[in-house]
C-alpha cells in the first residue's frame, strides 16, 4: 500500500491552461480521505502551492521551489530549506544582464520578473480567472539587481531563464555551467503552454533552465520528510513529466510519468499513464490506491 503521493503541479496535475480537472481531484480527495499523505512536488513558490493544496484537501505538507523549501501548512512554517545565497544570485543575474537574456528570480512567496514574458507570462494570464487570495505573486521590477542587493531577506528558491532562440540559450547555459556550487537543470525540450486570451488559445513554446542550491530536488525533499513521517521509500508514490521530478519517480516505490513527457524522461518511469489534459493523475491514484 503506498502511504504517500507527491505529485508535481504544471504538466502533471495541472493541464494545459494551469487548471485542475474535476477527475483529479476528486481522485486526490478520495485518496486522502483513505489516509494517503498527498504532497504536492513544485517549482513554484509557497503561496502558489499552498492555495491549491488547500483547495485540494492535502492539508499537511508541500513541496516548492523544486524541493529548496518543504512547508508544513497547519503550522504555516517552513520545515526544510535549501536556498540559493545571494551572491550566487547576484552572479547569475549579472551574467543574464550581460547577455540580454530573459530570467525571473523565484523567494517563497514572490516571483520578481522585469516584464511579463515566458513562464511568467503563463502565471500572469492563469492568475487572471483566480480570485486575489489565490493568485501566483509577481512583482515586476526596472532593475532586479538593486532589488536584491537591497533585500534583507535571503530566501531565493530558484532563478529560471527562457529564451525562444536554440543558439542563444545553448551559449548562456555554458556560461552558467562555469558558476560553482550550483545547479543548472539539464532541460533538452522546449516548454510548451497554452494561454487563453477571450476565445483565443495562444500557444507558447521556449527554451528554459533552473538554477538551484546545490542537490536541491524533489526527491531530496521527499526523503527528509518521509524519515519525519515514517514512511518507507516502497510506500512512496510520485507522479510527475519533466526532468526536474526524474530523481522523485526514479526513486520512489513507484514511479509514474505522464503521457506528455519527453520519451528520454518516459524511460525513467516504472509506470506511463495519459498526459495532462486527460486526467493522467487521477488514472494513477484509482489504479494504484484507489482500487487497492
């Protein structure tokens, strides 16, 4: 019996506009009302997964930023982190300044971003059919470096970089790759999302990496807070579809990708159920806990 299910948000859980199906979470409802710890696995920062996992009915813990950050949601407190120090900050920005790349720098509670553009852009028009309370925060910003030299708090989760142009982004992925003690995710697909605009569907593709703390991952997360809990890693379930959940469902007791995934991270997977716009999520949980 799996005790535990972390699942990732955008791609996995999330469709292709940034929306969860009925199917899906009633599935999520009904797997916690059988005792399963539902942990939501995400890139993004606390408020953003909080408000959903809430919404969800996984009330417990969470997992943002990429497993930088895992958050106990009724004590409402941060139980593990890993941030990124505020040099390393500094130094990737100044090298994206440089070289008039895109970039946007995620806290825990906040993403800072100069324009609306890229993975922003996508936040931006999702928050637009959310209600104040729930939207992903943004915070627009002339000039970020001064912003953060300025900024007493030093909880940076991750910085993403985006370009639309193969060359160009191949180039400052070298540049970053020379930046020590951090990691450059190794992404070798484009990122592709839909926006609506009125009755318009706007298809958005780009090239993206994240930038973490040094072994900053899901699966690191996942393990700390399975020793706090209990729980074996043969009692763990993780569904997820990019590169950045490769070490949670390699490493889980199952390991579940979606059917939207690249085929080089399909190969990691015990299991490949539907992709994100048909309730690939929901197929996992009734097959392998619901029907248990």
């Amino acid at each position: 019996m799996y005790r535990l299910v972390a699942i990732d948000l955008d791609g996995t859980l999330l469709n292709s506009y940034g929306e969860v199906s009925n199917k899906n979470k009633e599935a999520i409802q009904k797997a916690v009302q059988k005792n399963v710890e539902v942990v939501l696995a995400s890139g993004r920062p606390i408020m953003s997964v909080k408000n959903l996992a809430n919404e969800l009915g996984c009330t417990h813990y969470m997992i943002c930023g990429n497993g930088a950050i895992t958050y106990d949601i009724q004590k409402e407190q941060i139980i593990y982190n890993q941030f990124l120090e505020k040099a390393k900050v500094l130094q990737i920005i100044k090298i994206c300044e440089e070289n008039s790349i895109f970039y946007n720098v995620y806290t825990k509670d906040t993403i800072l971003a100069k324009n609306l553009n890229y993975n922003v852009l996508f936040y931006h028009q999702e928050n637009a059919s959310k209600s104040e309370e729930k939207k992903t925060r943004i915070t627009l910003l002339q000039n970020i470096e001064e912003y953060i030299k300025n900024r007493k708090e030093e909880d940076y989760l991750k910085i993403t970089i985006c370009d639309d142009n193969k060359v160009i982004f191949g180039s400052i992925i070298r540049k970053l790759r020379e930046i020590k003690d951090v990691d450059v995710l190794d992404v070798e697909h484009m990122s592709r999302k839909i926006i609506k605009d009125g009755t318009d569907k706007i298809s958005m593709e780009y090239f993206y990496t994240e930038i973490t703390n040094t072994n900053v991952d899901k699966w690191q997360a996942v393990e700390d807070l399975v020793m706090t809990l209990g729980i074996k890693q043969e009692e763990i379930m993780a569904i997820g579809d990019n590169i950045n959940d490769a070490q949670m469902v390699k490493n889980a007791g199952l390991g579940i990708m979606m059917g939207n995934s690249a085929p080089y991270i399909k190969e990691i997977a015990d299991v490949v159920v539907s992709d994100n716009d048909n309730d690939g999520v929901a197929e996992a949980i009734e097959k392998y806990i619901l029907e248990k």
